[in-house]
C-alpha cells in the first residue's frame, strides 16, 4: 500500500471535516464518538479501495512477468498502465 494507516486516517480526517463544514452530511451520533466513527468509516475505504488497487498492480506485474523478453524502460510503463486500465475496466473498478 502506498499510503501509511496513519496518512490514510489523516486523508479520512480531512474529507470528514470538509464535509460536515459544507453540511454535505450530517451525523448520526453527535459529537466527537459521531465523528469518529465516520472518519473511521471513511478510513476502512480508503484503505480497502487501496487494497483493490494494490490487487490490480500485482495481477499486472503477473502478466507482465510472463511476457518472453524483459520489459523494460518506458516500455514497461506503458504496458503496465495500458495492462492496468484493461483489468480495473475488466473488475468494474475506476481508476
């Protein structure tokens, strides 16, 4: 995973103040449990839409690694973003 636990609950803190600041949602327990709990909430999805992610580089770096000849350079990076987007659009999963 790219991001740390702690930056990924940073992350979380910012979008759950940032939306009860607009009043874009509102809380079902008040107070600093209700926040918690929501930034907790907003914390486990990142973590599990990073996962998912994290899934699709390794399945990637597999259909890489079975190619005949390295790979290499700008090349590589090509056919990994290329090979990326077709298996996230494969799982329903946006980029």
């Amino acid at each position: 995973m790219r991001l740390s636990m702690e930056k990924i609950g940073r992350v979380a803190e910012v979008v759950v103040d940032a939306l009860l600041e607009k009043e874009a949602l509102a809380l079902q327990r008040p107070g600093r449990a209700g926040r918690a709990a929501l930034v907790a909430a907003v914390r486990d999805l990142i973590r599990d839409d990073l996962s998912i992610e994290d899934e699709i580089d390794a399945e990637v770096e597999r259909v890489l690694d079975s190619y005949s000849r390295e790979l290499v350079g700008t090349e590589r990076e090509i056919l990994f973003r290329k090979t990326k987007e077709e298996i996230a659009n494969r799982r329903g999963y946006v980029l």
